[in-house]
C-alpha cells in the first residue's frame, strides 16, 4: 500500500529526488458530448452541455439537431415550432421533465418545448421505451428530463448573442452569487425578437412568425452535507408573443376579418418549483425527498377566423422514500403522488373546460449486482377522476454478456387522456373543421388512450484499427389498446377525431455506429426504420407525416487546445428522410391536391466555433445549407379563406438556407 502511494506521488508532483527533478505529468481526457453507460439499467442516454454548444440550441427543441435518438420536424408552415419524435411516436407520447418534474404537458404540448433557452441547461436524458413509475403513468414511448444548471456550480456571469439570417435576434444572460457555503442564487434572463418579414418562397405567407419572447427564472439552492438537507426553489415567468400569416396582415386592422389571413399566438407561464430533500446520516443510502410545482399557463390565440385560448392551472407533489433491504444490492423507492389540472378552454368559443386530478402511489424494486445484472420492477396504482381507478407495471432489465458489451430490456404500460385540440393546433390553420365522433368518452368525449411498449436494445464497444468504437441496436415496438385517432384521411376539409376501432402499432429499429477515426475526429451515424401503421374509418395507412427510412451522420472535429485556451471546434450534421405519407387532398382541385408520398431529401447543418480563451468564443454555423425547401408548402394559398386553405402538410423545411452568428463570454 505504501508503494502505491509513493508510486502516485511520483507519478503526479513535481518532486526532487537524488537531485533529480520529475516534471509534473498532466493526464488529459475528452468526455464525449453524448454518452451510453454500460451499466445502467435503463436504455438512456445522457446529453451533456458540450453537445448543446454544438448547434445554436436557441430553445429545448432545438437541442437535438445533433441527437440520433430524436427526430425534429416543423409542425406547420407558419410557426417555425420544431416538433421532436421518439420511436416514431410526437412529443405527446413522452414524459418531458424538468429536474423530475412534469414539464411540458397539457396546454404547453406543442410550444413548451421552445419556453426553456438552451443555455439554462446543464444536461438532458433521455431514455427510451417506458420510463419510470416514480414520474407517473402517463409515458409511453420514453421520457426525456432537463437538468438545469445548478447555483452552487454555476461561474458568477454568462452572456451569449446570436442573430441569424432570418431576422432572429437573441440574448441570454446569466448572473449567479455564492451567498455562503450553503447557499446560491442565479438568476436566467432570455430575450429573442423577429421583426423582419420572410417570404423565401414567395406565396404570399411569412415563412417564420414574427414575434418576441421574454423569460426569466430566479433559482435558489440550499446544500448543507453535514446536516443532509438539499434544498432548491424557482420561480420562472415567460412571455411569448407569435404573428404569422399574410404578408399584408396587420394584426390592429385585419383580425377576425377575411381581408388578409394571420394569426396570433400569445402566451404568459408563470411557475413555481421546489424540491427539499434528506440523506439520513447514520444510513447513507436512505433518504426522502419532497417536489412541489405550481404553474400558470395562459394562451390566446387566433388563426384566421378560428379561436383557440386555453388557461391550464396545475399543481404537482410528489413525496419520494429511498431506502434498501439487507443490503445495497436490493434498493426501493416508494411514493405518493398528488395531480391537479384546472383547463379553461374555448374552441371557437364552444367551452370545453374540465378540471382533472390524480392521486396514486408507487413502488419501485432494484436489483443490482454492480456487475453483470441489474433489475427494476416498478408499479403504481392510481385514481384519477375521469380516468378511473387503474395499475401500471413497468420492468427494466440489464445484463453484461461480456466486457464492454451490454442488453437491455424493457416493457411497460401507459395510459394518458389525450387534449386533441392543443396538442393538434397546427390545425386550426386550415380550412378543416373539427368532429369529435365519440361521445361516450370523459375527455371531450373519447376515453383515454392506453398503450404497451417493450424493447430490446444491444450496445458494444470495441477497438477498430486501435481506435475507440460502438455500435448500438434498439428495437422496441408499441401497442395501442386504445387510441385518440386524428384522421386527416377522410377528407381535406375535416378533422376526424375518434377512438382506435381497429389496430395502432409503431415498431422502431435503430443501428448506431460511432467511431473515433482520429484523435479529435469522431464520426456518429444512425439508420432508422419505422412501420407505424393505423386502422383509420377508411383503411390502413402509415403515420402521415413521418417516414419509414431516416438516416444521421455527424462529424465533430476539435484542435488540440492551446496553453491561453484556443482552440478551433468544426461539426457537421446530414439529416436524410425517405418519402411520407401525406393526408389525402384527392379531393382537391389538382392545384391544391399533393402526392400520396413526400419525396424524400436531406439536409445539412455546419458550424464552426473558435474559443479565443477560456472565457470568450465566436461561433457562426448554418442551418440546411444544401437550401432545400418544400415546394407547396401551403395549400390554397391564394384563397386563404377558401374550402382548400392547408399549411399543416408540412414534410420538410420552408425558409431554405439559414445562416448564424454568436459569441458567448463568462466571467469565472
């Protein structure tokens, strides 16, 4: 033991011996921006804030631009809202988090995603197939959890700057005080603006929305390792304002009128957040933990003549006990958990209003051998006033065949009410009207959606020609045994919303395969395949808008940082889609009638980031560089007003080419 000790000492300080001076030796190791652990039990993967840097990550949803495990598109032509999908499955479908706690959901479902600015976060995970009974019931395809940066780790001051082609200006800053030992306070300031009109591809119709938001979030946290108390608390307001429509739309002159077609979206959220914790002293591996959360969000909208204003008030608790039994191997987590959702809500000032709650309880078993095998069997039994009294089982299970090689499984059942018209407003900017034809239902009718998901995933790592190498294989498959069906099959002019009267599938297959080929130079590819079918009231079609073959490849390359902290960072990403299923326009006239499939097309990122020290950097990137654009991306576009008006059918992007520049800067 004394000669490893002095072997260290040598090895590491600058030391004189016999009147001979060993120089300090410096070990250096790159940390990967997106890394897969070989030992946990669920199929996760952690984003860290080095992959964020690599794309402008203006919001959350833009935060996977250089992430296979998510797919990104544009919900419409007129909002620039990025959407994200996970085995082939949109957002609804996935527990979004933030510190654990219940983020987007609800009225926020189809904009939340762009309230969190990328550079509050500090790491996001994601994990595939059914998530944790500890979060609730209603994850289906996964869950994806936000880790904001945390006060008592953060520099003293941040400022990044970005403005790009498409008239996007933006400014995020930072400021953060050390109060004690035990205390710290930040404080999160964004801002973005769009004032100038686009119209790249000249229908008439702005291809990005003008608008503004503002958000801040003021952040406390408590942290005292003798006591075992940790403690944080955050009160966050966000205002965003979105204008959209015809060129010639002025918003004081032209509303609720069929002069010019625009729309408006307006949303204020204010939040409130806690979460106090406690590590017992004498039992280091038992603690408790209480979150709380209380949010406000309020949206009025218009689009052409449709109004769509929805106001959601929630309250969120849980109470988490973590202990073992016997020993460290066998761990559980326990709770309750406590739901409450007020939704004021107008579709075409038809009220359909409801207030839903939720109280259940949960118990989660780990088996861990911190070697070869590792098991989680969770379950959870709920009330929820319009859903009834049901279980949900969930199972996680890890085994190390060999080194450096891991399989994992994992199923479980989830069950949601479905908000067919936030999360579907996209919609409302067309000329469909919207038909509920259930009524037997407790959710506007219909009942509520429930689902299966099991999945298979192999990960190994490996050398190749001495350099570092993985490749990774998921397969998971989801069954629906109910569904809230949105048919845009039936006719070009109606929305038809109805529970599964038939079968609903989504299988999804992944092959990754990452490779070191220099030092410094990392490529990162990923082939998907996804057979999502649906039995709609007119036959089997696939899931419009998504397509079955995708392909990712992303090379980064970084220089050798310099003594004064310069260094030069190159990434590019190529996106390739092959041909979706389309709504049907058949009924058209041949002018706003569109194929039954997209062609299929690629499209390529760049950016290129220059650190002049460790505390400023420039960086200037594009977006779709290769400039390719739907070529009718809005239907009926000279009649907005008409029978055949549509900007939902969007398969790729509209503005075309988009350029950008920033600079971020810290004081440490």
């Amino acid at each position: 033991m004394k000669k490893t000790a002095l072997y260290l000492l040598l090895l590491f300080s600058t030391i004189t011996f016999s009147q001979k001076t060993l120089e300090e030796v410096k070990v250096e190791s790159t940390k990967k921006g997106i890394q897969k652990s070989l030992t946990k039990t669920a199929n996760t993967t952690v984003v860290s804030s080095k992959e964020l840097l690599k794309a402008a990550c203006c919001n959350l949803a833009e935060s996977f631009e250089t992430n296979p495990s998510i797919d990104v598109s544009f919900s419409d032509a007129l909002t620039g809202t990025k959407q994200i999908k996970m085995l082939g499955l949109t957002s609804p479908y996935l527990m979004i988090t933030e510190e654990n706690i219940p983020s987007v959901r609800g009225a926020s479902q189809v904009y939340g995603l762009s309230f969190t600015p990328g550079t509050w976060v500090e790491s996001i995970q994601i994990t595939k197939g059914a998530g944790s009974v500890v979060n609730g019931y209603e994850s289906i395809s996964g869950q994806i959890n936000t880790e904001l940066i945390k006060p008592l780790k953060d520099i003293p001051f941040f400022l990044n700057t970005y403005g790009s082609t498409d008239s996007r200006l933006e400014l995020n800053t930072h400021f953060n005080k050390r109060i004690s030992d035990h205390w710290a306070t930040s404080v999160f300031l964004h801002g973005n603006e769009r004032s100038a009109k686009n119209d790249m591809n000249h229908d008439g119709f702005l291809d990005s929305p003008l608008g503004k938001q503002l958000n801040a979030v003021n952040r406390w946290q408590y942290s005292n390792p003798e006591t075992g108390w940790v403690s944080f608390v955050s009160f966050k307001y966000m205002k965003d304002e979105k204008q959209t429509g015809q060129l010639e739309f002025d918003k004081n002159r032209d509303k609720f009128t069929t002069k010019y077609w625009g729309s408006e979206i307006n949303t204020n959220r204010f939040d409130i957040t806690s979460k106090v914790g406690y590590v017992f002293k004498d039992m280091p591996y038992q603690s408790m933990g209480f979150q709380n959360a209380y949010s406000n969000h309020n949206q009025d909208s218009y689009f052409g003549l449709n109004q769509y204003n929805i106001k959601q008030q929630s309250y969120y608790s849980n109470f988490i006990f973590n202990s073992i039994i016997n020993n460290t191997r066998h761990k559980f987590v326990t709770g309750l958990n406590f739901t409450y959702d007020k939704y004021t809500e107008f579709v075409n000032l038809v009220d359909v209003s409801r207030i839903d709650n939720s109280l259940g309880t949960y118990f989660e078993y780990t088996y861990d051998t911190n070697d070869k095998f590792s098991l989680i069997l969770g379950g959870r039994l709920d009330y929820h006033n319009r859903l009834g009294v049901f279980a949900t089982p969930r199972v996680h299970v890890r085994y190390n065949p060999w080194e450096k090689g891991v399989i994992r499984f994992s199923a479980g059942r989830g069950k949601r009410a479905a908000n067919i018209f936030a999360e579907n407003q996209q919609l409302f900017a067309s000329s469909r009207v919207f038909s509920v034809l259930d009524t037997n239902g407790k959710i506007y009718g219909l009942n509520p959606e429930i689902a299966w998901n099991y999945g298979i995933s192999f990960t190994q790592n490996f050398k190749l020609f001495g350099k570092s190498a993985d490749i990774t294989l998921d397969c998971y498959r989801t069954d629906f045994q109910n569904q809230a069906i949105v048919d845009l099959f039936q006719s070009p002019q109606q929305v038809l919303l109805y529970n599964l009267k038939g079968n609903s599938h989504a299988n999804s297959f992944q092959l990754d395969f990452n490779y070191e080929l220099v030092k410094h130079f990392n490529l990162r590819t990923a082939y998907k395949y996804y057979d999502i079918v649906t039995d709609y009231l007119s036959g089997r079609y696939q899931r419009p808008l998504q397509a079955k073959h995708r392909f990712f490849g992303n090379l980064e390359y970084e220089t050798h940082v310099q003594s004064k902290g310069q260094q030069w960072k190159f990434d590019y990403t190529f996106n390739w889609l092959g041909k979706q299923q389309l709504p049907d326009t058949a009924s058209n006239p041949t002018v706003d009638q569109m194929p039954q499939f997209s062609p299929s097309f690629a499209v390529m990122n760049v950016q290129i980031t220059r650190t002049f020290s460790s505390t400023f950097e420039m960086y200037i990137g594009g977006e779709n560089v290769g400039n390719y654009r739907q070529d009718k991306a809005i239907l009926g576009a000279n009649n907005p007003f008409g029978a055949t008006f549509d900007t939902s059918i969007i398969y790729a992007p509209v503005f075309g080419q988009m350029y950008y520049a920033g600079l971020r800067f810290k004081i440490k």
